[in-house]
C-alpha cells in the first residue's frame, strides 16, 4: 500500500497499491479532496478546477 502525506493535516493518505497521476483521493484525517500530482516520490496537492482560476479576462481585454 502506498501512502503519501496531505498538504492540510499532514496525515497519510492510502493511495492503493499503484497511484496514477491524477487519481483523486480523500484524506480520512481532515476530508480534504486531494489528487496525485507527483509520483516519484508519491505527492498530493489539492485538485486544479478549471472554474475556480483567478485569472480575470476582463481585465486583460481592456488593453487594446
């Protein structure tokens, strides 16, 4: 079993015995929805949502 530490509570996390990159997780410590973003060494970071950027195009279409 592969295990890997969560970046919120520093619990480990069981990933199974072969983690992909990009497999989803949860951490039964702190319920924090994780997902493999590294496998050599095996990390974990909170998941890239396309609908939660920062990135503001309003700002940048006004530079014309």
């Amino acid at each position: 079993m592969v295990k890997a530490e969560c970046p919120a509570c520093n619990a480990d996390v069981n990933l199974g015995a072969k983690p992909k990159m990009g497999q989803h997780v949860k951490c039964n410590s702190c319920n924090t929805e994780l997902e493999v973003v590294w496998l050599d060494p095996v990390e974990l970071d909170w998941p890239y949502d396309d609908d939660d950027d920062d990135f503001d195009e309003d700002y940048y279409d006004d530079e014309d």
